[in-house]
C-alpha cells in the first residue's frame, strides 16, 4: 500500500497553491432517487442521482503570499467568478481531481496573541475530472 503524508494534498486554483493552508479536503457526493414499489419485497430501490462535490481548506492568513491568497479568494468571491480548482499532492504518478468550482464561502479570523486564520469553501460546478499526474 502507497500511504503519503497528507502535509503534500493541497488545495490549487488553476496551477498555484491557496496559500498557508494547515488542511483541505474534497468531498463528492451523489444523490439518489428512490424507486421502491410495492414489487420490491419490502427493501428500498434507488436509482443514481445528481453528483456534485465541495473542496476546502484552511489555513494562517499571508497577505503578503505570492500563491493565491484570501485577497485573491475575496476577489472572485465579489466578481461571482468561477475558479478552476485542483485538488492533488502534485506527486508524479499520483491522482489529483480538477473541476470548476465557486467560494461559497470566507472565514478570516485572529485573536489576541494568536495565528490569523482562514477557512475557505467551494462549491464545484459541472464535471469533477480525475487524472494521474
């Protein structure tokens, strides 16, 4: 088995890396339909539904980040502009998943004494692309 560090996973828009993220996380999702009639024997029948998936990530908040920051984040959040997401460890050989997705949502915080952070959610849109680096 070809366990990895999770430290590599990250969370890209187009090719740059979001930037000082602490974790990320894809989820994809499929709806069902239910088909159950009284011909199925008392158990529960689905049909496949819509899928649709989410990325996000978190992380210490670096205004002055060349990689794609909460700045950039507010921006295509304020213009409603769909991003080109990637989320992959950019490991030769290993797999990654593209799709084009919307920030549905910015969280940025900081307490006395403490690390500014981030929490940043995307909503994917259209059709999630696995491939092998």
């Amino acid at each position: 088995m070809a366990v990895f560090n999770g430290t590599n996973l990250g969370v890209y828009v187009g090719s740059t890396i979001i930037a000082a993220a602490t974790d990320c996380s894809l989820s994809l999702n499929m709806d069902t339909i239910d088909i159950t009639t009284k011909d199925s024997a008392g158990y529960r029948e689905l049909l496949a539904g819509l899928r649709s998936g989410s990325m996000s990530c978190n992380g210490l908040i670096d205004y002055q980040s060349s990689n794609t920051d909460t700045v950039d984040l507010v921006a295509a959040w304020t213009n409603r502009t769909a991003l080109t997401l990637k989320f992959s460890n950019e490991l030769t050989g290993d797999q990654s998943y593209t799709a084009s997705g919307f920030l549905t949502s910015l969280e940025q915080s900081g307490g006395t004494e403490d690390t500014a952070t981030y929490s940043a959610s995307f909503e994917l849109t259209g059709v999630v692309t696995p491939a092998t680096i």
